[in-house]
C-alpha cells in the first residue's frame, strides 16, 4: 500500500531581526489510502477553542480520488476528527483537487469546509466547488461545477455574514486556454463566471492564484501569453468591477503559482506578494517573490533559491507572525524531480526583500517536498503561526505516510544586560543601578523594576526610569549596614513575558581596615618568612615599604610581603591599601627580623679560679629568648625573663671544679646556642689550689694591726686620717670574707693615705724622710759610669701600676658615702671643734707568735 505524507507546519519568526529559531510543539504521523497532500486551511470550525486543521489531497492507488480528513490540535496532541474520499465520476477519470479554504458559506455562524479542483472526464475538464458543513464529521453542503474550467485556487472574503468565495483558474475550450474568474452564487447554485482574459490578452493565459483586497477588489495572479511582449511572463489581475487593471513582468519568468495579499512594510497599504516558479530563462532556474503596490507598481523582486535546480513555489502567505507590527512573506519552497527537498522561507521588506529564516522540512531523517502553507493562530496569542503541507515517499519501498507537524518560534522576552554595579562590587554611599534592556516591544510598552533586599531586609520592586532601552535608578546606601545584599531587575513585556536578573554585591560603609595576622606585629621571625596581611574587603591596590625612606611596591591579593635577604632588626613596614569602593587605609606594622642564634658571654670572672664570694656574671644576648636554661653542676634552672646580665649564686659550690652550662633559644627559631664554663673554686681561708706565692691570714692581719696603729699616731700628732681609716676598713672586711691579699692590698693603700704633718699630704713609703733645716745635704757618692739598661722592669711595673690603678678606682667606689675627717670629727665632737684632740688610747693587741 502507497503512503502519503502529511507535514503540517505551525511556527514564528522575527520580521527584522534576523534569522529565526524554530522548535517543534506538536506533531501527529498518520497514513491512508495513498492520501498525498495538496493545500491545506487552519483556523477553527467547530467554534471551540481548539485549532482544526483540514487538508485536500489525493487519494487511491492511483491518485484518482479526492481525499479530505481534518484533524484538531488540542494541549499540544493532534487527533483525526473525519475523514473522506470522493472518486471520478466516470470510468477512467481522476480527480484533481487543488485548494480548499475554510469561511461560513450558509451564513448560520460556523465557518464550513470548501474543497476545490477539477475533474477529468474523458478529456474534458470540469472544475468543481465542493462545501461541508462540520460539526465532529463532516457533511456535504453544496456542489457546483463548470465545464471546461479547471480551478486551480480559491479565495474568500467574509461579507454581510457570509463569504464571498471566487474560484480562480483557467478555461480550456477546445483550441484555446484563457484566465478565468467566477463567483460562487450560492442562491442560484452556480459558479457564475464575470471576468475572460481573452477580451484582453492574446491566448493561452490562465489564473492559478486569487485573493482580496480589504476593500473587496478581487487579485488574480497567473501566466500571460507566451505572444506578449514575446516570452512568458507574470499577469496580475486587479477588478475593481469594472474589469480594468492589468500588470505583465517584463521578467523572465515562468508563471505566478501563489498569491497573497498583506502590507509588509507597515505604512498601512496592503501590497500584492505573487510567487513565481522557475524559468528556464532565470539562474539556477530559481524561483521568484515579486513585491507590487496596490495600483500594481513593481516594489521589488528577490530570487529564491532551494540550492537545486526548478525551484517550484508551491504556495505563498503573508502575516505577522511575530508581533512586531510588520507582516513577514512565507514561502513554500519545492524542487521539481525531487521528493527529497522541501523548505519554508520568510522573508521581510524594509525596503527591499530580505530572507530572514529557512527551515528544511524533515520527517524520519528525510526531506519532504513541501505544498502549502497558510498563517494561522493556533494558540490565540499576538503571534502568528504557520501551517505548512509537506508529502515524503519512502525512497525504499515507494509508500507514502502522513504526519501532522506543528512548529513555532518562542516569543521574544525580555533580555537584561546589568550595566552597573558589577556582581560582588564592593560599594558605600550612592549605588547607581543601570540596566539595557532587548526586546521587540518599544521601551514605553516594557514595564522594568528593580528592588536591593538580603536576608534581614525585605524590600519591594519599584518602576526603573529610561532613556531608550536603558534603564537606571539609584538608592543611597549610607545607613546600610554593612553586609551582603541582592539587586533584583525585572522586565515585562506586553505579552506578559518577563525576564527576571540578579547580582549580589556587598555595603562597605565602615573603614577600611587592613592587619598583618600572620605572623602577630611584633613579632620576631627569620628572614625569609612571609608577612601575610588581611583586609575587611577586598583592595583595588595594596602597595608597601620595609621602612621610612625605603622604595614602595605593590602586591597583587593574597598580600603576603616575602622578608627574603633582609638584614636583622626592628622593621617598621608601612601599609597603603585602598578598596574599589574608595576606601583608604594607612599605618605601619613592627616586626623583628632575627637570622642569629643568641650569644653568651661571662662577664665575670676573667680568670678561671674563683674564692667565696666571687659572682659568676652571665648575659645572654638576643631579640626575643623563648628558651634560657642555666645547669650547675648538673642541676638544671629556668632563667629566661631574668633580666640580663644575671649572676650565678656560688655560696653552696664545693671546693675543686664546678661548671656552667647555658642553653638558650631564640623566638625566631635559629640554631639554640650551648656555652659550658669551668670554674676552680677555693673555701674559705684556705689558700687556693697551686698558688704557692698566697698571701696568709696571718700576714694580712699583721699588716692591718700595723696600719691601724699608724692611723692612730697620725691621728694623735692632728694628722686628718679619715680616709686611711675607711679604707682600712675594707681590708678588715676582706679579711673576714678569706680574701687575704685583697686584705693585704687594702691595707697598703690605706697606708699611702695616711698624713705625715697636719696639712700635708701623705708621703709615698719608699721616699726618704725631709732633711732638717740648716743641715748640709749628705753627702752623695760619686756617680758610676753609665751600664747599658735593662728596661724590663719597666713593663712589669707598668702592669703592677695599672692593675693598683683599677684597684683604687673600685675602692673609690666604695669609698664614696665615706664621710670626710671634717664631717667626722664635727659629728663626734661638735664642742670642741676648736680644741686639739685628745690622744686616744691605743687598744690591746694580741701578741703574735712567730711561726716555727
């Protein structure tokens, strides 16, 4: 059994706007009886609120058969209402059914179905004009018919409640073909024919398009005599009643198939669109649109080509299919000896004729040859749709199949581009909001609003202002808090389409402020560790100096300074940051840069050997200590916070050999420094270890005793010995301490500070006493020849001197709150101050005994 394909288009494009998008909304395969589709008409019949879509074919096994189904589209699922099929009504013939319209002929408010064509009876023609009523199956209304006539289309005007329905073709007595117009009379039952080209044309012309104009004057459009103006070309055909009106392309053309009517360009006068086949004349052999006014002036013309040879123009429609005021031209596109090829076209006029889409017309991965096309309004919205006829044959087994497609373009909505702010924009004080708004409705149709909200601030949409297609508003942020918050812009257009757009973006009303974090300021690190700051918003720049006076340099986010090749000290690092909301932020960071371990040094004793009573000195030397341990003689002290430099208690040290270990750690993680120190220590009033040459407890004591009494006769002959007295008194007190040749040397310096007479100075010990006056000088020796000198003595004595030098200078020390012989005496004595002192006794001494 042959199969027949039915393609049924409904879809939108953009009139101006370039080519169009088009997606699939419904589509039903369906196959009977051979059916092959020839027109098709869309709109509603049954006066529900659904789409009915009838379509005229043929039918049989041999395609001599009228065939007629419609169909209803209802939520997007196409579903066959009734179905018909007429046969020739003589032995041999066939029918040629051609178009079909639907319009309420018997004016009873309900549109009927009207199938036109001819029937071939013998040789002779008969053109027919069938009608049905519809009302879920359809039923046969009226019949007329003429001899000799074929109808190749048919076209209707709705008027005082009825129709008007003229059928368009050509008569063909024999010897001749003329164009042919006649009117339904649906009160007589006939077609009554009002206009014949041969009062007016040479020969062999004919009709194969008719339309209306608004004010009812009737278009045809066809092919003229190949005589005219000698080839073939295009006749349109304009009765305004009184048969007047002609209009013949001198274009190489073939013959104008289509035929519609609709103004394309907006300025309120419809114009005449006529599709044209190919000519053999043309290039390519392409088809033709041909744009003429309403008085029949040729506008324009434009090639359509299918990328084959012998495009066909199957049929051609004009609407606004995508509400943009301006009816676009659909063309149904067919290549002649191609089965495979079938395409709907648009185009636009601004002008001149300009494609805007294709869509190649495809069932089961093949190309269908598309036959019809008509606009429509399948859903009832502002949109147009379109719908299209297409037949495919399954190459392979030569069967036809129907199926039922309904396609659209979606509706334009509203696009928003955010101009201002960017997302996550950091802002404070005025935010400006700016938008551009797309769409194909004017800015003054377009309903666009904008609210700022988070999730503490509930917030509700408000009218943007515009400037054309950009739209702005402005809200001032200085008593926001500080935080996040989402800008909402909504558009609607007239159809109710709406885009919706947001962005987040932050409030940064407080200072900007910027810490270093890691490590804490202050602190004290090795060179080379990264100083990682932060900051309370984001920074459009961050710029540093390792100083006052040291070159600047900027960094780019995560803010971390590298300290690599910098020198040890105290770094007083200054911070320039500023954010992109203009917030600035200056100030300056301390750390310490410490890339040595600490160092330990004993500062007292000099000398390894040490008495009772002598201090271990120790410092320790480093930025920041985070470890100080102090082990004597294997016991173990924490030290560290004691202030520098400390002193180690040598009270409890056994005689002989102690040590000293220091261990010491930085903050900054050098290397931890270990000094070990070895003391020999001696108890008291013993003499220490190996010194051979010590003075002895008794020797110092018998000096001192010594001293003292020379103290007390200077004292008695008035001498002032206040000062040998203190100082003598040192030597008492290292004597009680074991420290006998310290005592011994005190008490040597206390004696150089005793007086000879009142008011003179002390006389050094080993000058000789002053001559007595009016004595001769004695008596000298005669000098000896000079020897060559040994001067090392004098080093030794100069070493001798330096170290009695630093020893009267730490006397002096001590001897500093030592009152003077004065202020003693007039504590002691204030009555007597004029008075010669008394001698005082002299105390007991012990009898020394000499050593056996």
């Amino acid at each position: 059994m042959k199969k027949l394909f039915l393609f049924v288009l409904l879809f939108t494009c953009a009139g101006f706007s370039g080519y169009t998008e088009i997606t699939e909304a419904a589509s039903l395969e369906w196959s009977d009886n051979g059916f092959q589709a020839v027109d098709i008409a869309a709109g509603n019949i049954d006066d529900d609120p659904r789409l009915e879509v009838a379509v005229l074919g043929t039918a049989g096994t041999g395609w001599e058969e009228l065939g007629l189904a419609v169909f209803e589209l209802d939520s997007g699922t196409f579903t066959l209402e009734d179905k018909l099929y007429l046969s020739p009504s003589v032995p041999s013939g066939a029918m040629h059914p051609t178009s079909v319209l639907l319009c309420d002929v018997d004016g009873d408010g309900s549109r009927d179905v009207v199938a036109g064509g001819y029937e071939s009876k013998v040789g002779i023609p008969e053109g027919f004009v069938r009608t049905y009523e519809f009302d879920g199956s359809l039923s046969p209304q009226y019949d007329y018919t003429m001899t000799w006539v074929k109808i190749e289309a048919l076209g209707a005007k709705q008027s005082g409640g009825k129709c008007n329905i003229n059928a368009a073709g050509t008569r063909a007595p024999p010897g001749s073909q003329h164009e042919y117009v006649a009117a339904l009379n649906t009160d007589s039952g006939t077609l009554d024919m009002y206009y014949n080209s041969t009062k007016t044309w040479l020969s062999e012309s004919g009709a194969y398009g008719v339309d209306f104009f608004s004010n009812g004057s009737i278009v045809t459009a066809g092919t003229a005599a190949a005589g005219w103006l000698g080839m073939p070309h295009v006749s349109v055909t304009v009765n305004p009643g009184n048969l007047s009106g002609k209009f013949g392309s001198t274009t190489a053309t073939k013959s104008a198939t289509s035929l519609a009517i609709g103004d394309v360009d907006g300025d309120g006068t419809e114009e005449i669109i006529a599709g044209v086949d190919y000519s053999s004349m043309l290039p390519s052999n392409t088809g033709q649109i041909l744009l003429l006014d309403d008085e029949l002036n040729e506008l324009d013309w434009a090639s359509v080509s299918s990328g084959l040879a012998s495009t066909y123009m199957n049929a051609i429609d004009a609407c606004d299919i995508d509400a943009d005021g301006y009816n676009e031209i659909l063309a149904a596109v067919d290549v002649a000896a191609s089965a495979d090829y079938g395409a709907l076209k648009s185009y636009n006029y601004l002008g001149s004729l300009a494609e805007t889409s294709e869509y190649n017309v495809t069932v089961s991965g093949k190309e269908a040859s598309l036959a019809a096309v008509q606009c429509t309004n399948a859903d009832m919205d502002s949109r147009g749709e379109v719908a299209g006829v297409a037949n495919i044959v399954d190459s392979m087994s030569g069967e036809y199949s129907i199926k039922l497609l309904v396609m659209e373009s979606p509706p334009v909505v509203p696009e928003i581009a955010v101009l201002n702010p960017s997302p996550g924009e950091r802002l404070s004080g005025m935010l400006t909001a700016a938008i551009n708004v797309t769409d194909d409705s004017p800015p003054s149709d377009l309903n666009v609003q904008w609210r700022v909200f988070s999730a503490n601030l509930t917030s509700y949409l408000t009218a943007m202002n515009n400037t054309g297609y950009i739209y702005h508003a402005g809200r001032n942020l200085s008593g926001y808090s500080d935080g996040q918050y989402t800008i909402q812009f909504k558009a609607t257009d007239p159809e109710g389409n709406e885009a919706v757009e947001e962005l987040d973006f932050y409030v940064d009303n407080s200072a900007l402020a910027v810490g270093l974090f890691s490590p804490p300021e202050g602190s004290v690190v090795k060179p080379g560790t990264g100083l990682a700051f932060s900051a309370s918003r984001p920074l459009s720049s961050f710029i540093y100096s390792a100083g006052y006076g040291a070159a600047n340099n900027t960094l780019a986010a995560p803010y971390v300074i590298n300290t690599s090749g910098w020198e040890d000290g105290t770094k007083k690092i200054q911070v320039w940051a500023e954010s992109p909301g203009g917030k600035h932020f200056h100030d300056a960071f301390t750390v310490i840069l410490d890339g040595t371990s600490p160092e330990i040094k004993l500062l007292s004793p000099m000398e390894e050997t040490i008495e009772p009573g002598d201090e271990v000195v120790l410092s320790v030397k480093d930025y920041q200590l985070s470890r100080l341990v102090v082990e004597v003689n294997s016991v173990q002290a924490d030290y560290l916070g004691t202030p520098m430099p400390f002193v180690i208690d040598t009270t409890s040290w056994d005689e002989g050999s102690n040590t000293v270990k220091v261990i010491a750690e930085d903050a900054a993680g050098n290397p931890p420094s270990v000094e070990t120190f070895a003391f020999e220590f001696a108890a008291f009033g013993v003499p220490l270890e190996n010194a051979t040459n010590a003075t002895t407890m008794e020797e110092a004591a018998e000096l001192i005793d010594a001293v003292e009494q020379e103290i007390a006769d200077a004292k008695d002959s008035g001498a002032d010995a206040g000062l040998a007295e203190k100082i003598l008194e040192e030597a008492k007190r290292l004597l009680s301490l074991g420290k006998y040749q310290k005592a011994k040397d005190a008490a040597v310096d206390a004696r150089h500070n005793i007086p000879s007479a009142p008011g003179q100075p002390p006389l050094p010990p080993e000058q000789p006493l002053p001559r007595p006056s009016g004595q001769p000088p004695a008596e000298q020796p005669a000098p000896e020849p000079p020897e060559e000198q040994d001067y090392t003595w004098l080093l030794w004595a100069a070493g001798i001197l330096a170290v009695i030098a630093a020893g009267s200078y730490l006397l002096g020390k001590r001897m500093e709150d030592v009152p003077s012989p004065e202020e003693m005496d007039e504590e002691a004595f204030p009555e007597e101050k004029t008075k010669k002192p008394s001698k005082p006794k002299k105390k007991p001494r012990k009898k020394k005994q000499k050593k056996k």
